[in-house]
C-alpha cells in the first residue's frame, strides 16, 4: 500500500477500490526524525500503484460498444485535467501521494495509461506530489513537529503520520523523555458532518494545516488527519471548524496485558464450573465454515499446527499476483491484512493475538496440542499491534472495518485504554446497522469501569460484550476489572492454556484470555442461529449465565458464562430486539470483591511452553498438576490488611491473604514464599516490573510475601 494523503474526489466516484494493472513508481522516500541533536532516520520501500482495468459492457446484439480514448494528463494540472474528464463523460480520481516528486498540484502519473480505450464512466486516477507540511502561524506546533519541520523543511504530506508515528511507537524513548507516548503526535480523529464535500473538508483543515490520510473510514466521513500542530489544540480548533462533528485524538492503545503465570493448569475454562462446560455444549453445536470471527489484535501464527485450518481464505483474492483481485483496496489480503505495517502478511510477532486465536478456533480431534471453543470456523486475522503489544487507535478502527466490509460478523478485542473516541463509537455504531457484534475484554486494572471506562469495553453499545475474567476457583480474578452496570459477564481468564508462534502451546492470564472464550461461544451461537442478532445475543449470554453471589454485583449478569445453557436458550432465540444500548455507567459502585476462604494451593512451577508434536498422530500431553485445598487461616491481626512496604512479611500475621496493589513503581521486585531459608525453592513465585501498576495476589497457603525497596506501598483491593 502506498502513502496518500489528502484524497479529493471530483465527480461521481464510480469505485473506492481500483483493480487492475499495476506499474512500481519512484525510489524509496527517506525521512528523519530529529531528536536533540541525533537524526532517526525511517525509509520507505517502494510502492505499486493501481488503478481500476478497464470496464467492458457485453450487449445481447451485435452491435459495436462506443469506447472513449483517455486523453495524456500529465504535466497537467488538476484543474485543467478535471475539465477534460468532464468533456469526454469519465469520472476523476485525484490523489495526493508523498511517493511521487514533483510540482504540486501537476500531475505525474495517470492510470489508465493515455491512449487506453474505456467505456463511459470509467475512472481515471491521476497522482500529484503532496504539499509541504506546513502549519498556521495562528495554530502552536508541537514541539516534536517544530524539531522535524528545522531538519526538514520539505517534509510533505503523508510522511509524519505514516513513517514517523509509527517508529515513535516501535520507540517511545525517541521523544526525549523516555516516558512513551500516549496519543499520535501527528494524527488526529476527525468527523465530518454527512454531506461534506471534499472541497468543505479541506477549507476546515485549513485551520491546522491539516491533510486527510488515505481512504475514510467506514463512515465515509471519518478520517486519519495528519498535522503538526500540538496535538490536543489542533483538535479543539477542528472542532471549531464549520461541519466537523467531533475531533479527537488519536490515542495509543495496548492489548490487555497477559499477566503469565506460572502456576498452570490445564484448559480449565472448558471444564463444567467454574468452566464453560465445552463438552456438553459441543453435543449441540461445534461451529461452522460459514462463521468467520475477525481477531483484532498481533496478529496470528497463520502455520500453527492447530490453527492451520481454521484460518479464514479470502475467496476473492490471488495470493501473490499483486492485483488487488476483488476491488476492496487492499493486494494480496489473502488471510486478513497487517494494519499496523500496512501490508498483507498479518503474522504475529507478539504472542498475544495467536494465544487468543486458539482459545476462540483451535482446531480439536486432529491428535495436537488444544481444541477452541467454536473448532470449525474461520480465523480472519488483522494485525493492528506491534511486537511490544502496542498499537494507535487509527489502526484498531481501520481493522473494524475491514472485518466489516470482508464478511466478519463477529469481532475479538482483548485490548483497551482509559481513552474514550467519538470515531471509535461512531464506527461501532455502523457495525452494529451491520449486525456485527464485538466482544471486548474488561482490562487487568483491578478497578470498578462503573466509574473509570475501560474503551471499547465501557461503550454503551448493545453490540458490545464486556468481559471479565475468573480464577479457577469460580472467583472474579485479582487483576480483572468489573462493573454492575459496563461489564456484562465473566469468563475463566486466568491459567489459559493455548496456541503460541512456532507451533508451541502456554499459558496466559487477563481478560485478554477471558474475552475469546466468548468470542468462541458466540460464533457457535451463529451457528446454530446465523440472523441472531448483537442485541440478542448479548441477552442470551446474560440470561443463560450461571449465577454466583461473589459476583452478583460486579456485572450485568451477576454470574459466569455457560455455553451449554446459552447454545439450549439460542434454538429458540429471535433474530431481533427491541434492546439497543446498555445504561450508561453510573458514579456507584461496590467495592471489588474480597478474597474468598477457600483457595487451592499454587501448583508446582512448570515451564510456560510446551514444544509442539513432532508427528500430527501424537497426541501432547499437557502439564498436570495435584492441587489440594488449604484451610484459611482462622488469626487475623488488625494490622494484616493495613498497608505495607519494604521487607519480607509473615503471610497470617504481618499481611492477610487476598489481592494487593502498589502503584507507579519502576523495578519493583517481589516475591511469594514458601518458607524463610533464604533457599531458592522457597519462592513459589515472583516478578519484576517496570513503569506501572502491580498487581499480587497473595494465597492463604503461602508463608512469607517479600517486597523491594522500589515496589513502594502495597495496599489491598
């Protein structure tokens, strides 16, 4: 895909998509970022235009079809090309593209090439080189623009928000403070009245010294903007402008924090409760090829032994011709699409998406490695995160709507933030005219999203299913966020045995892991009833919940998932409700739950992965572990829930078992003891973290809990 900015659609545009031929344009574009005095420098790669082959009509009689000749555009301008098309009866597709040199404004390439013979209506797409970036003396540049704009003065429209975001995000420290980043520096939302002209469009952006990048999204009047103005001003003054709707930011986004564990147990989630009852639930229904569920997350191992068959073939499409074959803006999208590279190979580079791959369409019976929840469907796989887990919002939203516009009706999200987006809601508005329904993980906060949003989670959206995350233990996990009123149900989310890249099998914790156990049921949902709608489904899960007071008030339904009781309500279900939103979050809430007396002991210490089989006839084993039960301590002292800080403490007497926090620290260090030897095989467990909140959750089982003079005060949750 190549780099366009500043799109202007003149006339009737007859196809967003232009198929056809294709010719390679221009060396690589090489820009830098300044940061004090070093120079980053990011390049480009080449890029391949397309534009739409020309159309033919078949007519029943003989008669010889009247083709039109397009006329030699280059070296013209714009405006005079656009008088011409006008003449002849064809349609003009303007595009500005900081791949190509040039004068601005004069054309430099046309597709189709002049002289092709086409039929009236076709469209022609001509390239000029994008503008200078440049920013309103009335507007503050941001200090990071200030610093590209002295070391290049040429820098054009395009180049910021798609090269140099992006390496801003593969390294936070380029900015200077080495703090990271929260929002695109060069990027914003911005939603334009309906009805806007391109033309009223880019007078708006006149205020920033804006550019539209690439296509809108799937409201035809949302876009990525890119400025370099401060970020957070330029988007107050859009939303000043005549016909913008809304103007935010472009906020960075994380997946929802896998907290590994190493006290594993097998899948667990699929057993009868405190699990889904899988085995039950599959005499009704296993899923089907007809399905296809969009991950939206880092990707998916598109090889892995166990996910191979299940990964969803975009029928329309040539694998490595380089033709955009079914016209829908993207080449070669045979499995899905790279949102965050912007190219056609959506492979993981993380972890995390082809963990939640498994969980939700792992193949089953094939002698390897796990079975998902729905074991015959189809995974489209939309990479929208780096290999740090880290994504802009920009790039989660064109995903959406690929999913969308390609067949997906159901959507995976096991990644949030505390940012709310107005482009974001919008787009899961449309989804929902669509039918397409989203399942979102909670966030690993630890907190109450009653009061505290967790996005998209907390949108009040029927098409949005919120989930929190359960122990084994049937208890709401220590790290799991919740919410009476935004969190709709709970699903096992800890210890999650699944898919890993090279083939390999481990175990995950968060909601994250939660959220595609979900996902897995609602596709055998669509299975059993295809025109169920977001609406109803959302009901049916909440309906066929299985109660438990420790978690009646900490969701919507009060209780965990049950894919046996949801796939008996689904037969008869409707296909439409008159339910379309949820109640917005109210400022009450209850306090999280407290930890429960009976607990199981921790397992012993395994390691995370397991190699995958060597032969599709062996079956692995997975680890195994022997659990027994504990007795709660019955002496408490008053001091045990009372916050506590460096030292190594006496679980019972100095510190109460139960879930704990500490907050902003960096290095912290700490550690769950087995006894006070000093020996190594004391330590049933421990981590190190940096830059955050952690999050401990501390058995009545364990002897000591020690703590580092860099992990500050714990408190309890």
């Amino acid at each position: 895909m190549r780099t366009v900015a500043g799109l202007l659609v003149v006339g009737v545009l007859a196809a967003a998509g232009c198929g056809g031929g294709s010719d390679e344009v221009s060396e690589p574009t090489t820009t830098s970022l300044v940061k004090n005095a070093a120079v980053i420098t990011s390049t480009s790669a080449p890029v391949t235009a397309t534009a739409q082959a020309p159309t033919t009509t078949t007519q029943v009689t003989t008669t010889s079809i009247n083709l039109v000749e397009v006329p030699d555009l280059t070296g013209q301008t714009a405006a005079y090309a656009q008088g011409v098309i006008d003449t002849i009866g064809l349609v003009l597709y303007i595009e500005e593209s900081s791949d190509v040199d040039g004068d601005p404004g004069m054309i430099v390439r046309q597709l189709p090439t002049a002289g092709s013979a086409v039929t009236p209506g076709s469209l022609v797409v001509v390239t000029v080189p994008a503008p200078p970036l440049r920013v309103p003396e009335s507007i503050k540049l941001s200090a990071l623009g200030a610093a590209i704009l002295e070391e290049q003065p040429d820098l054009r429209a395009g180049e910021a928000v798609t090269t140099l975001a992006a390496r801003l995000l593969e390294e936070p420290s380029l900015m200077g403070s080495g703090t990271g980043i929260e929002y695109n520096p060069f990027g914003l939302m911005v939603q334009f009245a309906d009805g806007s002209s391109a033309e009223e469009m880019d007078d708006a952006l006149v205020a920033i010294g804006g550019s539209r990048i690439g296509a809108p999204f799937g409201n035809d009047n949302l876009f990525l903007v890119e400025t370099l103005a401060e970020p957070e001003q330029a988007a107050a003054a859009m939303s000043e402008q005549s016909g913008v709707l809304s103007a935010g930011l472009d906020h960075v986004i994380s997946v929802s924090g896998s907290v590994n564990d190493p006290r594993f147990a097998d899948q667990w989630g699929f057993e009868v409760a405190p699990g889904l009852s899988m085995e039950a639930a599959w005499d009704l229904a296993t899923g089907s090829q007809s399905v296809v569920v969009a991950v939206i997350d880092s990707g998916i191992q598109l090889d892995h032994p166990d996910l191979v068959s299940n990964i969803w073939t975009n029928p329309g499409e040539v694998a490595g011709n380089g033709i955009d074959d079914d016209g829908n803006g993207y080449i070669d999208d045979v499995h899905g699409w790279d949102f965050h590279n912007d190219d056609s190979d959506p492979s993981d580079d993380h972890g995390h998406g082809t963990h939640v791959a498994g969980t939700i369409g792992a193949d089953a019976n094939n002698g390897i490695g796990v079975s998902g929840v729905a074991h015959d469907m189809q995974l489209m796989a939309l990479k929208a995160f780096n290999s740090q887990g880290r994504s802009y919002n920009n790039s989660t939203l064109r995903a959406l709507e690929y999913a969308m516009d390609n067949g997906a009706k159901i959507s995976n999200h096991s990644y949030g933030g505390p940012y709310s987006s107005a482009a974001e809601e919008s787009l899961i508005e449309e989804a929902a005219d669509q039918g397409h329904v989203l399942i979102v993980a909670a966030g690993n906060a630890g907190s109450n999203n009653d009061i505290a949003g967790m996005f998209p989670a907390s949108y009040p959206s029927g098409n949005i299913i919120s989930v929190a995350a359960l122990d084994q233990t049937g208890s709401l996990a220590g790290f799991s966020n919740y919410g009476s009123v935004s969190v709709d149900i709970a699903a096992p989310g800890r210890d999650i045995l699944s898919t890993l890249p090279g083939g390999t099998y481990g175990y995950m914790s968060g909601t994250s892991m939660a959220a595609p156990h979900v996902t897995g049921l609602v596709a055998l949902l669509r299975t059993l009833n295809p025109g169920i709608s977001p609406d109803t489904i959302r009901e049916t899960l909440i309906n066929a919940a299985r109660p438990d007071d420790r978690l009646g008030n900490l969701s919507v339904s009060g209780g965990s998932i049950d894919a046996q009781a949801t796939l008996q309500m689904t037969s008869s279900a409707p296909t439409t409700t008159t339910t379309t939103t949820t109640v917005a979050p109210t400022t009450t809430t209850t306090a999280a739950p407290a930890e429960t007396t009976t607990t199981t002991a921790a397992p012993a210490e395994t390691t995370t992965t397991t190699a995958a089989p060597a032969e599709t006839t062996t079956t692995t084993a997975v680890p195994t572990t022997t659990t027994t039960t504990a007795a709660p301590t019955t002496t408490a002292a008053a001091a045990q829930t009372d916050p506590f800080g460096t030292g190594t403490w006496r679980v019972g007497e100095d510190v109460a078992s139960g879930t704990w926090r500490t907050t902003g620290v960096e290095n912290c260090v700490w550690k769950r003891l087995s006894g006070f030897s000093g020996a190594s095989s004391d330590t049933i467990e421990w981590g190190v973290y940096v830059d955050g909140n952690v999050i401990v959750e501390i058995s009545p089982t364990d002897v000591g809990f020690s703590s580092d003079d860099d992990c500050g005060t714990w408190s309890p949750l």
